[in-house]
C-alpha cells in the first residue's frame, strides 16, 4: 500500500524585465523540497504547474510505501 502527498509552491510574478525570474527564484526552493522529502523516504511521481492571474503554482506529487 501507498501513502501520497501533496506539496504546493506558490509564486508571484513581478514587474521585471527578467522574463526568467520565477524560475531563478523558485528552483532553490523547489530543490529544497525535493530533498527535504527524499530525506523522509517519499519518491516524486509527478508534477504540475498552472497559473493564474500574477501567481504560478507549481505542485509536487509524492509517493512512498506506507509503513
């Protein structure tokens, strides 16, 4: 049996001439996720990402064996 999580990461954009900006800011923050539940022993499985008006939600969708 499987237990799944959920994690959403939530990013707003800004007046910049960067067009890149939310994915410089957002990867440090992504990469800490992923160890912080790596370290615990959930596996990615899959994500997804949507926007909507000024924010960028990323989701990352976890899995591990339940215990």
């Amino acid at each position: 049996m499987k237990e799944y999580k959920v994690e959403a990461l939530v990013y707003y954009s800004k007046v910049t001439l960067d067009k890149e900006h939310i994915i410089k800011s957002s990867t440090a923050d992504i990469q800490e996720k992923l160890d912080e539940y790596g370290r615990q022993g959930w596996r990615l499985v899959s994500t997804d990402c949507t926007d909507f008006g000024f924010a960028v939600y990323f989701y990352l969708y976890f899995e591990k064996d339940k215990s």
